[in-house]
C-alpha cells in the first residue's frame, strides 16, 4: 500500500507576511545583492535560478545565474519563465509595485533589515526555509563572535555620506545607523533614513570623521577635496559601502574590515 507523505510549512517574514511551502523551494529568485551572496555562502548557488544585475558577489559564480533586472525594475516575463519556488526580497531595497505584482503569482519573502539582530534572524530562517540549518547555525555562529569582537573599537561623531547632486547621508532608523553604533562612533545625523542635506548643514555638523560611501554613489578621491572645502580640518575617508550596508554573509568579512582597513585609515 502507497504511503503518501504531505510537505506544509509556514513561514513568516520579517515584515509579517504569511509564506505557505509545499516543499522545500529548489528554484530561488534573489532580488537584493547581500541575500543573493548569503544564499550562496549556505552552498544553495545551484538553487539560485535569478538575481537582480547588482547582485555582483561572489562574481565567479553569480555571473551564470540569469538576471531578472534592477532591484526597482523587475523583468516578469524573464521571472516566470525561471518557474521560481519562491522569491527572496527586502522591503527597502526593493519596489513595492513590484513586489505585490510577484506576491500575486509567486510564494514572496521579504526581509526588513534595521541591525545586526535582525542580519541574524534573516540566517537563521534561510537555514530553516532551504534545509542548510547547520550552515546557517555556523555562519551565525561566527558572525556574532566576531562582531562582539569590534564593539565599541573606535570613537568619534561621524557624517556618513551616500549620495551627490543632491548630498544625501545615513541617518537613524537605518543599517548603517546601528553599525557605526555597533563601533563606537555617534552618527550625528539625527533625523530618520537618508535625507538629504545643503552644504551649509555639512558645516553645522561638525562631525570629526567623514566617511564617503563607495555605494550607492561611488565616491572617489576627487570628492575628498569637495567636502574638506567645506568642513576643513576634518578627516576624511572613502570606505567600502559594502562593509557598512551589506547584512549577509558579507558580515563576517565586514568585521574584519572594521579590524584591519577601518583602523588603519582612521589612524593615518
């Protein structure tokens, strides 16, 4: 006599939406670079079906998995002809439009990233979600052990910059905000998210430390100069957005960042 075994999970993400699975998804759609990268680091590279074009690491790999567009710009025709089992989104990153388009045909969970413990919580649930627990425990595992390792390594109130045209900076209630914190340094940005600010605010701040973005403006050694014409005698310093903003994988070598490049720079 045939046994038939039924599969039913339920998830919740991180902004409450319900997930009902008949099986554990073997066809991904990623639409945010650091959970495309952390999908792969828990060894599910041959389940990722599609990612966004930004999803750039691990480059070797990801450079044959098909892209469905920008993180604001979903290609639909090319999602459904991936068949995906689910669909792996944030709610910052990307669009809602677009994302109640895909809720609409496809099993869609999103994450809603605003510290270290919610970058945590993500790992954990993709362990469950994708059947890489053991992994995920690990990964979490070292990331936690290594971040507890540069808290409160550095100090001073720092103005980090993400945007130009108009200057736009990493305020409260943001990623960003709680790893400075994380640090030890004050991010004197009081107001919510990312506003934008004139170049006279930059003057008011009186921040001891600047850090330029790499993303998602790309800023580079020209711009030093444009800002230090403003806020003369302050350090200023390019860092790698990625080690700031990214809350996958990524954490684990953000962490040694913070130990290593972030502590030389700050000391020159």
């Amino acid at each position: 006599m045939a046994v038939l075994l039924f599969f039913m999970a339920i998830y919740i993400d991180q902004i409450g939406n319900k997930i009902d699975l008949q099986s554990t998804p073997l066809r991904i759609v990623s639409l945010v670079p650091s959970q495309t990268e952390l999908l792969i680091d828990l060894g599910l590279a041959d389940k990722v079906v599609g990612r966004t074009k930004f999803c750039i690491h691990p480059a070797e790999t990801v450079k044959s998995i098909p892209v469905i567009g920008g993180t604001k710009s979903f290609h639909f025709e090319e999602i459904e002809r991936l068949k995906p089992d689910i669909i792996i989104g944030n709610k910052e990153e990307n669009y809602q439009d677009g994302i109640e388009a895909l809720q609409d045909k496809y099993p869609v969970w999103l994450s809603d990233i605003f510290n270290l413990e919610d970058s945590l919580q993500m790992i954990s649930d993709f362990g469950k979600m994708f059947n890489v627990k053991d992994r995920a425990n690990t990964l979490v595992s070292q990331i936690s052990e290594e971040w507890e390792s540069i808290r409160d390594s550095f100090q001073g109130r720092v103005l980090y910059m993400i945007w130009r045209k108009p200057y736009m900076v990493a305020g409260k209630n943001t990623f960003i905000d709680s790893v400075l914190d994380h640090l030890g340094f004050e991010n004197i940005v009081l107001q919510q998210r990312y506003p934008e600010i004139d170049e006279y605010i930059i003057k008011e701040y009186k921040p001891s430390h600047v850090f330029l973005s790499s993303e998602p403006f790309p800023f580079s050694t020209k711009h030093i100069d444009e800002i230090a014409g403003m806020i003369p005698g302050v350090q200023i310093s390019l860092v790698d957005g990625e080690m700031f903003s990214w809350y996958g994988s990524r954490l684990v070598e953000a962490a040694k960042y913070f130990k290593g490049h972030l502590k030389d720079l700050l000391s020159s």
